[in-house]
C-alpha cells in the first residue's frame, strides 16, 4: 500500500492535490482512500491531506503515521511543531518540499532520516498563495511512485479541476506537465513500505488514570480577560468614522456596541477601539444626528497609508 | 457499473437522490454537512425532483420530517453531533408517531470539551428514541444502508422512522470507492412509497394529533413500537436478501469477518472496525485465530443471531468508541446482556474504551487487545476496562494542564494589584 501526505496551508489546494493522486490512482485500477485533515481552521493554518492506494481493499483508516511520501506545499510551515509534517518520517520515507531553498541547506537543518528532495516553486507563484503548486506536487508524486502514466494524472486533472472551468484545466494540466517532466530522474524512487510484523510490534504504553482534583481535571481554563487578546478588528470591512463637527456626544453610540469598542475620550467624543471594532455598523444605524460615517476598511486604510492626505507620516 | 471515488457525505446525499426523496427539510448551518449542501446543489440544477426547505434548528427540521412522513411522502434529512440533541426531543416524538422517513447521522464527540472528530455518543443518545439505528464502516454502506432503511422504515409491519449514522471525517470527509447502483433497479427494490393509511389530501383535509394519555394507553403505544422493532428484524432480512440480489452486495444485520474458526473476537460499531479488520488479518497471518464481529443493526439489536455467533468462543474483547460515565462502554454491556444465561457464552467479555473524540486506534493497540484477552482466556480472569490512553498522551495533558494552571496563577496575580 502506498501512503501519501500531503502539508501546506488552508487556501492551497492540499485537498485538491490529495484528490488528483488519488483519482489518478484510481484511474490506473487501484482502491483509493483520500481525505484532508482540519480543525476549525480557516485559510492560511497548516492544514494536510493523505492518499492511501492499494491492489486490495484498504481497511486502514484516519490519519497515516508511517508515510512513503510526504509533499510540502509551504515550506515555511516544516518547522511548525503543530503542523506534523515531519511525522512519521524514517529511512523508508521521501521528504519533498516545494521551496527555493536547496537541497543541502534542508538537509543540515532538518538532519533526519527521510531522503529530501526540493521541487522548485513555479515562476511567479504567489508565496502567500501558492495556487499551482498543489498540482504539481500531486503530478510529482505520481511519478515518484513509478506505477502511474502521464495520462492518469491528466485525465484525474481533468476530473478534479473541471469544476473550475477549461482555463483553469488547462493551465493545471500544463503544471502537471511540468512537474511530471520535473520528477524524470526521480522516477520510482517512493516504494510501498512492508507490512508491520505482528511478531515484533511495540507494545502500546498504556497507562490507567486516576480521579483528579476536579479543578484540575476539568477541561476550563480561568485566565485573564483573553478575549482582548484576539483582535477582531481584523474582521472589519467597513469602519465606523466619527464626525467630530456632528456629534453631540450624547452616547448612545457606546452603549450600543455590542463589543464595548467605542469609550469616550478626553473631551467627551465617542472613540472606536479599531483592534476589535468587528464593522457591524449598529453604531451608524444608531447614531441620532448621523454623525457616524461607514468607510470602506479598503479606503481608510490606504488613506491612512498616505502620509501627505493623513498626515501622520509612516506608520510601523 | 459506475464506480467513482466519493466522500460518505457524496454517498448519504446519493442515497437520498436514489431513493427518489420527495421533502427534504434541513438546518443549514453547523453542524449541518455536506450531504445538505449536495443535495440543494442537484435540486438546484434540476438533476433531481424534490422540495428542500431550510428550518431554522434541528427540532424544527425533526417536525417538519415527522408531519411530512405522517402525510405519507418520502423524506430525506441529516444532522450531527449536536444538532441530534438539540432536535432529541423531536427524535423521540415523531418515532411515538410512527412516521417513516430517513435521518442520516454523522458522528462527531459531543461538548464538553469540544472536538470535531467522531465518536458514538451523539448517536447512542437516540438509541432508546424508537428511531430505527443503522451503522455504517464504508462509504458503500452509507449508500446501500439508506436504501435498506427505507424499505425497513416505510413496511407496514414497522413503520418507524431509520437512523443511519456514519463516522465524521473517517466517513464524512473520506473518498472512497462507491458502486452508485442503477436508479431504474432502485426504484425496482425500492418502489414509490406505498403509505396506505398515511395521507394527506388539500381536497379533503383531515387532522392528525396525538392524544394526552394516561399510564394505561401509554405503555400500550409505547410497548408496540417496541414490537414493531422486533418485527424489523424480519423485515431486514426481507430487504437485504432482495437487495444482494439486485446489487450483489449482502449485509446481515452484523458483519462478521473471519470469525469461523476464531477462538477471540473483537466487537465493535462504526468505521473504525475496518481498522479491527487490518488487524484481524495481521493477527491470522501470526498465527492468532481472531475474528471481527460489528453490528449494523443497532435497533433493533440482534440478539439472538449474535448470541448464536458468539456462542463457542473462548474470549471476546467489546472495544467501544462511546462512554456512558458511570458505567462504562454501551456496546460491552448491550453484548453481556445478549450473552447472560446463554449455555455457552464466551467465559471472557473484556472491555476497552477507544477512539472518543476520533482519537486513533493504533494496529498495535489492537495486537496488544487481541494478546490481553487470548491471556485471559488462559487464566479464566477477566481484565478490568481498559481506556486506550498512553504514556505519551497524558504527557501532553500535562503539558495543557501547566499552560492552563500558569494562566490561572497569572489572572489571580493580576487580581491582586
């Protein structure tokens, strides 16, 4: 059985790539599993995806611990300990890491056992976004395994993508191209791990638990007021703008907030807390002698950019 | 045949599409799945005929499937985790109504804490509602069990509504291999349902309620659904046998994986006994004689049948992915009931609890169950519950426990300056 992870970040396309090997696997006659793996995530956390491909029925499920290949999309998230992309990796395994960093320096830092191959990052690519490295590290990996043809991997393109419409597809199957050329002297170099002996299995560490003090064990934490940590203001599409020349400081604007992000300043005008003002407006709904103006987030940011316009000079 | 790689949640949807669904109502939003989100899609785009309506909670989406089954339509609808307790009440009133329609689960390990992977807790809460109460291991079964639990759902003998639950994420979100059956030998396996008594018609409106009822009349009504469960035993049969001959796929009220000849068996529910399976064959190819038992048909429960196929074994080792606090695992005591007073019942029942919260078990776990229970056998001493739960694991607890204890410590700091 062939076991394939695949790490990048929320937005990649992980899922999209897991799904391309795995219907390519499929295309050529194997059974298939593939799934991407998330929490409450959203775009940008470290995210994975895996692809199991067997001749029999696979019975194996969830997360693959002992991978044959592991494919990086992002290379900054290989040292994020909660990310797990260097799980499970031994002699047996393939590293490939999608990164304009070389080979050598990997290898130094990183110092394990897996054999680590770098794939260069197309021409041009986004490095937030990295939008056409998930196929190419699904063409990539096909190739490595040395089982799947050119055309496996397009017509699973095809499948996949064509949701997206005939641009989209074809530019894929040129980065599938690309990346199948790319993996030529590399051809066959991920093999299907032997099967584990029941003879020599580690034993698990099973241990019993007992009853804890109940302040202990359960599952609250009493910290300090941790929400104002979180900064919702990131949320924010629109901004409320206060008018100075309008407002009669009557306050209902504060006590309207549903975040209390609006508190008066020194001469009595209502002041918008902009780390957690989340945009919700109620407070321009509210305003009586409609002192409060919704700014687009977009246009008040960039004046604010603009020293001469808002004369605050370079901000950090 | 058409054979495509599709998630559990492509093949719950495929099954309501299938069953040509006429209502479906739904809460949208979380925990809502994909299955919704599929099925608006293809009544959107007219590929298929049916009438969706959004409601604004699970009990609203568990009344209006109710009243739509008691006036005699073909319901679909879905839930998970939280949304089946929040619409439990409803659960157990429309099962008191007879009205036979299809709930599809999805598992998820029910608040608090809070996780997002599987666990049978959710669906075990509904296991005394009257709900018919299908378990699935593949994405395959997903499909077919739909298919089945409308036959068993609208047969006059039972008239009950179905549950069908799968696993989130090892199912939900996991593609697989699904055979989608021909819709033309579907609608010849399962008909256009056929309600008889339960009508509804503008032209000549009628109403239905349900009559406030002493101790008397209750336990009457309640005691015949009871029976009513009983009878599905039969009832699927009936289905599965006709089934494997439209299909070709056979499904007994329990699956029983190399079990001839086993000395022990491992018991378990859901998607993680395939992994019991990896083990099963791992195990035999070492020489152990062990085999896989996992029931499908939860309600009803298969008593007879299971204690007939476990009747002879030196040891059987129940592994649980659900906890009833104060007790232990459900499966390990609905198992020891089934076996109680049985002449030849296996002398050893051990139980394990794993895989709450979707926490993975491990094929040396399984090697290590299958070693604990082969020793019991030997020594005629049964091994106190076990929770899967390693050294490793409770160092990561502790770990969680010092950042929560060093947060504490520094807020009642700070509520002393």
């Amino acid at each position: 059985m062939y076991r394939i992870r695949f790490h990048g970040r929320g937005g990649q396309g992980m899922k999209t790539a897991s799904r391309i090997l795995g219907t390519a696997f499929f295309r050529a006659g194997f059974e298939v599993q593939d799934a991407p793996r998330y929490g409450a995530e959203r775009r940008g956390a470290p995210v994975f995806a895996y692809v199991r491909a067997d001749r029999a029925p696979i019975f194996e499920r969830g997360v693959i611990l002992r991978p044959d290949l592991v494919l990086v999309a992002d290379d900054t998230i290989v040292p994020v300990p909660g990310a797990g992309v260097l799980a499970g990796l031994d002699g047996h395994s393939i590293l490939v890491i999608a990164s304009d960093t070389p080979e050598d320096v990997w290898r130094s830092r990183l110092k394990i056992p897996a054999r680590i191959v770098v794939i260069p990052l197309p021409e041009g690519e986004d490095a937030a976004e990295r939008r056409h490295v998930g196929v190419r590290l699904a063409a990539a990996a096909a190739r490595l395994t040395g089982v799947l043809g050119l055309g496996d991997v397009k017509g699973a393109v095809e499948e996949e993508l064509k949701r997206l419409g005939p641009e989209a597809t074809a530019e894929n199957l040129n980065n599938a191209e690309v990346a199948w050329q790319w993996a030529v002297p590399h051809e066959g170099l991920v093999s299907e791990r032997p099967a584990m002996s029941v003879a020599d299995y580690e034993r698990p560490q099973w241990v019993d638990l007992h009853a804890e003090d109940t302040a202990r064990s359960a599952p609250i934490i009493r910290g300090e007021a941790t929400s104002v940590e979180v900064r919702t203001g990131l949320w924010r599409v629109y901004r409320p703008v206060i008018s100075h020349d309008h407002c009669v400081k009557c306050g209902l604007c504060m006590a309207y907030c549903p975040d209390g992000a609006i508190t008066p300043n020194a001469q009595g005008f209502p002041e918008v807390d902009l780390e957690h003002c989340k945009g919700c407006m109620i407070c321009v709904a509210q305003c009586p002698v409609h002192a409060i103006a919704a700014v687009s987030e977009a246009d008040a940011r960039e004046k604010e950019t603009q020293p001469s316009l808002a004369g605050q000079g370079e901000k950090a | 045949m058409n054979r495509v790689l599709i998630t559990g949640n492509g093949a719950a949807a495929w099954g309501a599409r299938l069953a040509a669904t006429d209502y479906v109502p739904a809460f949208p939003i979380t925990p809502q799945t994909e299955i919704i989100e599929t099925l608006s899609d293809w009544i959107a785009r007219g590929e298929m005929t049916a009438r969706m309506v959004t409601l604004e909670s699970e009990h609203s989406m568990l009344t209006a499937a109710g009243a739509a089954a008691a006036t005699g339509v073909r319901v679909f609808t879905a839930t998970s985790s939280q949304g089946l307790l929040y619409g439990m009440e409803m659960v157990y009133t429309v099962a008191g109504w007879r009205a036979p329609f299809v709930l599809v689960n999805v598992s998820r390990g029910l608040s608090a804490p809070i996780t997002l992977e599987p666990d049978h807790n959710d669906v075990l809460a509904a296991r005394d509602s009257g709900f018919l109460q299908i378990h699935a291991a593949t994405c395959q079964e997903v499909l077919d069990s739909i298919l089945i639990a409308y036959r068993l759902a609208e047969d006059s003998e039972v008239r009950l509504p179905a549950l069908v639950n799968l696993d989130g994420f090892y199912l939900s979100f996991t593609r697989e291999p699904v055979e989608i059956p021909e819709a033309h030998l579907v609608r010849e396996f399962l008909p256009a349902f056929d309600p008889e008594t339960l009508r509804f018609r503008a032209n000549a409106p009628e109403s239905q309620a349900v009559a406030v009822l002493g101790g008397g009349p209750y336990s009457y009504f309640r005691y015949e659904v009871h029976l009513a469960q009983g009878r599905a035993l039969a009832a699927f049969d009936r289905a599965t046998e006709e089934f494997q001959a439209a299909f070709g796929r056979a499904y007994a009220p329990f699956e029983a994986y190399r079990t001839e000849d086993a000395e022990i068996l491992f018991v378990m529910m859901g998607s993680f006994a395939t992994k019991a399976k990896a083990a099963v064959d791992a195990l035999r190819e070492a020489g152990t004689k062990v085999g896989l038992v996992r029931p499908r048909l939860l309600r009803p429960f298969p008593v007879t049948a299971l204690r007939g196929h476990l009747a002879g074994k030196r040891a059987v080792a129940v592994i649980d992915q659900n906890l009833s606090m104060g007790k232990g695992g459900i499966l390990h005591a609905e198992i020891a009931d089934a076996l109680y007073g049985a002449a030849d019942a296996p002398p050893i029942l051990a139980s394990f609890i794993g895989g709450l919260g979707g926490r993975d078990i491990a094929p040396e776990e399984f090697y290590e169950i299958a070693r604990i229970t082969r020793e019991a056998a030997d020594s005629g001493e049964t091994p106190p519950p076990r929770l899967l739960y390693t050294a490793a694991e409770l160092r990561e607890m502790r770990k969680l426990q010092t950042i929560a204890e060093a947060e504490h410590h520094m807020a009642k700091e700070a509520g002393k300056s």
